[in-house]
C-alpha cells in the first residue's frame, strides 16, 4: 500500500481522508466515522467530520468538529490540530449505523 505524500491536490488530499475513515472504520465498526474535506494545501488538509459512539455505560454520543493535519515529506502527520464537541443522544437518534 503506497503512502499518499505532498504536495496535495484534491484527489490526494481526499484519497487521504478516506484512508484514514477507512482505517477508523474497520478498526471500531461500532462507532461509525464520516470524514469530509474542508480545505487543503501543498501540505496541509482540513477535515469537518462526525462519528457516534457510547461510553461503558450505554450512553450514546455523537462528536462533531474539524482537524487540521499537516504532513512532512514522508506522508505522516507532524501536527494535528482539532476541535471535536461531544454531545449526549440518545440511541433513537444515532444517525450513522
């Protein structure tokens, strides 16, 4: 599997965000991740995104916000910066099964 490395362009960049649902997704089937570019540079990709989950107790989340990934030459990300907001629902209201 090759490593999607900068400079960006919105294929790559989207190829990327897939990759990394895709490798949440598998990982937690449960817990559904939706990943969606926001914005990208040479080196720099923007993601809104949204997943739902629940604690030990049952109690059913859904998280919300947006990250800031920047890479280095190799594809890996250096810095990440994100703001993620959790809020209580209750189980009716999951969106993602």
């Amino acid at each position: 599997m090759s490593v999607t490395k900068p400079p960006f362009t919105p294929e790559t960049a989207l190829a990327k965000i897939k990759a990394a649902r895709d490798v949440w997704n598998i990982g937690t089937p449960d817990n559904r991740l939706e990943k969606t570019l926001w914005c990208y540079t040479d080196k720099q990709i923007g993601v809104s995104y949204q997943y739902e989950w629940h604690d030990d107790v049952g109690q059913w989340y859904r998280s919300s916000g947006n990250e800031l990934w920047e890479f280095n030459a190799s594809g890996q990300i250096e810095q990440r910066i994100a703001r993620i907001y959790d809020v209580p629902i209750d189980k009716t209201e999951r969106k993602f099964r």
